[in-house]
C-alpha cells in the first residue's frame, strides 16, 4: 500500500524544516505582491514589493496619486515590464477603489464560486491564483496548490505529470481535496510543503530524485 499523504508531508516537513508563506497573505496586498516581481517569483515579487513600499506605499490611493512613471520607477527592483506592471497595480488598485470602496476582503462576500469569480477579473488571477488567496487569506480552505509546481503530488502518485498543465493541476488537487481535512492550517501546510519540495528537489526538468526523502514512495522514482 502506498504512503498516505500524511506521512509523505510528515517526511518532507522532516527533511526541509517546517514552512511558512513568503508573502503577504491579505488578498489586496498578494494581488499587488504578486506584481510587484517578473519573472514571478518569490525573490523577485519581494525585491519590488520593498521598493514599491518604500518609494509609493501600497494602499490603494498611494498607487494612484503615484502615476504610472513613479510606479514603473519602484518597480524596476521586481524584474522586467516594470511599465506593464504599473499599469496592472493601476488597474487593481482602480478596482478596489470603485468595487469594493476600497477594502477587498470585507467586500469578498457571497457563495465560494461568486468569490472566486470576483478574484479572476483581476489580472493575471486565474484559478490557482484564485485558490491561493482563498486558502492563504484565510477565506476558504480550499485544496490549492502551488501554481508552478503540481507535478510534484502528480509523480509521487501516479508516474511521469500529464503534459496538459490544467489535467496535471487538478490531478494534484484531487489528491489534495482527498487526502487532507478542510482546515486551513492541514492545507496551508500541504501546499508550503508541496511548494518547496518542488522549487528545491521535485524540479520540473532534472528532479534530485537521489535526494528526495521520498523516493521510496514515489512512482515517478520507481517506475
Ligand atoms: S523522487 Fe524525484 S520525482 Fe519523486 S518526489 Fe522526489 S524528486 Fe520528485
């Protein structure tokens, strides 16, 4: 019989130490965090989110008395299109301001998929991004996972992840869903575990399978 997830998560939390989110978790401040860096990742989102903090602030009237030049400016320190980026904190920051009157999470009300769909109109906010903010912000503890990395659950279980990144996606969140209480704190932790497990080992090309504390029981590793 195969490893429960439990003991798999027991065995990673072992290996990397426990986790903690490396970004704010409160759903404005992620949808500006998550702006702030390109190529997205959490070093890069952090540098432009300092600047950003520094230079602007990042209530939403800071972002727009700011203007776009003095926004592009701070957020140069996140990585490339500072100028596209400025123009998405505007938008955001626009839409907080006239939807919500300026307080998102308070506004965030009604059914789970109507919350969901509010999140998805703000840009670059699909469904795992979507999830995210669900879980992380303490709205719903939905079975997310780590947008740049669900093959990781997927070659544990099955083999080789799918080559549709949507199939591979849910597969993982099936598993999720499945295998973890609907708490948050169970499925904060799974996907922090999840998470780094695939930025330092579980790599999409070239995985350090000699290496991984979970290789007796993953498929990819003994197929
Ligand atoms: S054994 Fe390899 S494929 Fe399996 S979880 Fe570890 S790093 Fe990923």
């Amino acid at each position: 019989m195969s490893e429960s997830l439990a003991g798999i998560l027991d065995r990673l939390e072992q290996f990397h130490g426990p986790q903690q989110p490396h970004w704010p978790t409160e759903p404005y401040e992620f949808l500006i965090w998550w702006h702030c860096g390109y190529p997205a990742s959490d070093a890069a989102c952090a540098r432009g989110w300092d600047a950003l903090g520094r230079m602007v602030g990042i209530e939403p009237a800071q972002i727009l008395d700011a203007g776009a030049a003095k926004l592009a400016g701070a957020l140069k320190a996140g990585g490339m299109v500072p100028e596209l980026r400025a123009q998405r904190l505007i938008e955001i920051a626009s839409r907080v301001q006239r939807e919500f009157a300026g307080d998102l999470r308070n506004g965030l009300t009604g059914t789970l998929p109507n919350v969901r769909k509010a999140l998805q109109k703000f840009p670059s906010i699909a469904g795992p991004g979507a999830d995210r903010i669900l879980l992380f912000g303490g709205i719903a503890p939905v079975p997310a996972v780590p947008s740049n990395c669900p093959h990781v659950l997927v070659r544990i279980r099955r083999g080789p992840e799918r080559e549709n990144y949507g199939a591979t996606y849910q597969e993982a969140q099936k598993a999720i869903e499945a295998e973890t209480p609907a708490a948050f704190g169970a499925r904060t932790r799974a996907y922090l575990l999840l998470k780094f497990h695939g930025q330092e080992l579980c790599k999409r090309t070239n995985p350090k399978c000699e290496l991984c504390p979970v290789k007796e029981c993953c498929a990819y590793f003994n197929k």
